[in-house]
C-alpha cells in the first residue's frame, strides 16, 4: 500500500491476518477501514484499498482502481515469498532463484508458471492475492527515495521464516532491470532498530578490511524509517541462496564447487583479518563468563586453557541461508552477528556442516542431526571434505591441532545461546511467533550429546 494502514476490517474465518495486523499495531474495525481482507466469496466493504485471499478477487473488485495481482508461496497462511503476478520479468527471476527444484515434478510446475505469468494467464488459485489500492509504490520502498530508489522501481517481497523479529525483505528492481539492484530490509515492529544497527556495524567491518572481505558482502547504502518501522537498503546480492542450490537436483560437482569456494574464502577471511592474540582479551572474557557459564556440564578451564590464537574476523551466521549464488560470484549476506575479534573456525565449522547436511539431502528435521553427528565423526563420504578444510584451516593459520576441539566446542556453546536470546527480545517486543529448532540450537544440542564429540573432537585429524 503507498499509505500504511491505522485500521482494518477483516472478514470472518481470516483470523490469522486479524492477529496478524493487530500485532503490527493495525487496529481492527467493524466499518470506515483503511484496509478491507476478504475472501472472494465476501462482500468488499468501503475502505480505501482491498485484499481478497484465494479465488475470486478480480470478480470481487471488479471496478476499482488500481487492481494487482500476487502469489504467496508456499501459501498465504504462512508465506514466504510474495510474487507479483503481473510483471512477468520479476516473478520469472523470483520463481527461478528463490524456489527449491528439488524433483522434475517441481521443475515442470515452476516452468509452467513461469510461462503462464508471461502469457497473462496465470489462474487464481488459494495461495493468490488480488489487491485495489491507490497508485505509487508502497510506503516503505517511496521512503526510499533519498537513497535513489526510483518511484517505479519493480519488487518481489521475502518474508521468511521464525518469530515476529524476522524482517521481511523487498528486492527492489529497477527500471527495465531483469536482476535486483536494491534490497531493502524493513522491521515488523515499530522502533525495534537492533538489527539495523548490527549490521551497520557488521556491514562496516566488512568495508574495513577491505580485499575478498568487502569483495562478497553487500554495501550499506543507508538506514532510514518509514512510518516508524525502521529500514536499510543495501547493494542487492543477485542469485539463489545456497541452501536453495544444494538441496535442488543438479550436477554434485556444481555444487561441490560452490562449497568449496566459500569455504576458501572463511580462511582467507581469517588470514587477512588476522590480529594478534591480545586483541582476545574481551572475547575470552565475554565467552567465560557469559556463554561457558550457562552450560554447567563444561569442564573448568575450557576458555582459559585455551592457547594464544589470533584474532580474526567472524560473519558469526554462515548458513548456507547467508549466501547467495549467482552469476558474478557468491555473496555473503546479513552480517549483524559480525566480531571484529573473534576465535578462528567458528565460520567454517558453521558454514560446512549446514552445506554438508543439505548436499547429502539430510535436511529434513528427522534426519539432519543424526547425520550432521555422522558427519563431524567421520562416517560420511562428505566428512573427507570437512576435514580436508579443518585441515588446511589449522595449516594456514598455524594452529595447535589439540585447541580445535576447545575453540569449536566454544563457537557451538555461543551459537547455541542465540535462540535463547531472541526469544527473549521477541517475547518482550513481539509476542506471538518464536523461534524453533533453529541450525544453531540443534547442532549445540548434538555437539554435546554425542559420544566423540566435544572438546575432546579429533575425527578430522583422520
């Protein structure tokens, strides 16, 4: 919409979208609303735009101006990705980088939706959404304007997935443009500014150092709020993201070659960003008596047994999630967790075992974290590449082969206290969804419940 909404009405049996904008601050009226959603069978009160969900909008807002036409994927219940149906050129490149073509089925339904989009002939279907509105762009891309963002610029919305701290993403197109140039982060939540100003920092970091650092991180165009939701926009990351790549059919080598590149680059990173070991004074501290503490079960002296080491930058969320592959490279994205001083192979351990997973296709919940245990104790054809880069890691930063199992046992403990933390700030901020079974929360849960792992973890000298 190109005026954020104050009131809604909403038609009976949608209750998730009334909880959904009365948790956005969007109070719920009977009657004189500035946003009407309804189902197509429901008669469109007076109100200054319309959404009907599922079959039937064009006929329910027959006559109105300003009529568009969306796709939410996979359903608009819980949507993930909002397409827009009618500007084939973006939903082409939407459906072709951010779907999953994990079977030949799938592939086939994507290509008939992309030629349908073309043709003008795409159906209304449950997961459509058919919307009247006054014309301009919406309030939060117009509010973009300063930063060069023009008034017409086309997008598709990304909203995905977690508690009501998620931030949902427009990848902004310009003109005629067939790739993003633009992606613009906005908050749910009024005022909640801490992951904007992470990843100014984040993102600033990655500008310092400069050479392969900044060369696969996005570049902070600036911040910016737009009816008090707080917003960025960034240089965009044109492609897929990697876990899309991996767990689609296709050539393993591709894959593989994909894999081997960012792993490369965590060790070039660490490498180039090295400082000496006193610059670990405060994350030594910070990790003794902030993150070893909430684990009772650790032995004394994990952190300060620990030898000197130096002092590398961290991305501190590598998930395949974080990176996008396309034509010109790969990108590394969402850099708020980013440490400027920080323990060397966090990144690696982190980014390889979330790859490895997916490039075995053992990423469905009932399987993932038996196999990942399979993975780190070397009873997986994919644990020789593993422990080929803990190896060439260890090689190239001149490290002490028995600190390994310490300084990656640390990076799971932290990681696995992220969901704690955010579920915290959620229930505070923004009650209602939460975060479950997130990468870092399960894999802390199978470092340390698994025989052979742990401190004592030597699997990837074999």
């Amino acid at each position: 919409m190109p005026h954020a909404p104050r009131t809604a009405f909403v038609a009976p049996g949608l209750e998730s979208w009334r909880d959904g904008l009365a948790q956005a601050g969007v109070a719920i009226v009977r009657e004189r609303a500035d946003l009407a959603v309804v189902r197509g069978h429901d008669p469109v009160p007076d109100a200054e735009a319309a959404i009907v969900v599922g079959r039937g909008g064009r006929r329910a807002l027959r006559g109105r101006a300003g009529i568009r036409r969306y796709a939410a994927l996979p359903g608009t219940r819980e949507p993930h990705l909002i397409l827009p149906v009618d500007r084939p050129h973006v939903s082409s490149y939407a459906i072709r980088q951010w779907t999953v073509l994990s079977s030949a089925l799938r592939r086939r339904r994507n290509d008939l939706a992309r030629l349908a989009i073309a043709l003008g002939a795409f159906p209304e279907l449950g997961r459509s959404l058919t919307v009247a509105a006054p014309t301009g762009p919406p309030f939060v891309v117009a509010a973009a304007a300063t930063l060069g963002v023009p008034a017409d610029a086309d997008w598709f919305l990304t909203l995905g997935e977690g508690d009501a701290l998620t931030r949902a993403v427009f990848q902004l197109f310009g003109p005629g443009a067939r790739e993003p140039g633009w992606v613009l982060k906005l908050s749910r939540v009024r005022g909640y500014t801490a992951p904007f100003e992470r990843d100014e920092r984040g993102l600033r970091l990655a500008a310092q150092a400069g050479g392969a650092v900044a060369a696969h991180a996005p570049r902070l165009l600036g911040r910016f709020e737009a009816d008090e939701l707080p917003c960025s926009l960034e240089s965009a990351a044109a492609g897929s993201r990697l876990t899309y790549l991996l767990q689609q059919r296709g050539s393993r080598n591709e894959k593989l070659r994909a894999l081997d590149e960012v792993a490369a680059w965590t060790i070039e990173i660490a490498r180039a960003t090295a400082a000496p070991a006193d610059a670990l004074l405060e994350e030594r501290r910070r990790l003794e008596e902030d993150v070893v503490t909430r684990y009772p079960q650790m032995p004394p002296g994990l952190v300060s047994g620990l030898p000197r080491l130096p002092a590398v930058l961290q991305h501190n969320d590598l998930g395949c999630w974080n990176v996008v592959v396309g034509g010109r490279g790969f990108t590394a994205v969402d850099w708020e967790s980013a440490r400027k001083h920080g323990l060397p192979l966090w990144d690696l351990l982190y980014f390889l075992v979330d790859a490895l997973v997916h490039l075995d296709g053992a990423w469905q919940p009932d399987r993932r974290e038996a196999h990942a245990a399979r993975l780190l104790l070397g009873e997986t054809a994919s644990s020789e590449i593993l422990f080929r880069w803990v190896a060439e890691a260890v090689r190239t930063l001149a490290l002490p082969p028995d600190a390994v199992g310490p300084i990656v046992t640390l990076g799971w403990l932290h990681h696995g206290l992220s969901p704690v933390a955010r579920d915290e700030a959620s229930r505070t901020l923004a009650p209602g969804l939460r975060s479950d079974g997130t990468f870092a929360e399960w894999m802390a849960r199978v470092w340390l419940s698994t025989p052979g792992l742990g401190t004592g973890w030597s699997s990837w000298r074999r």
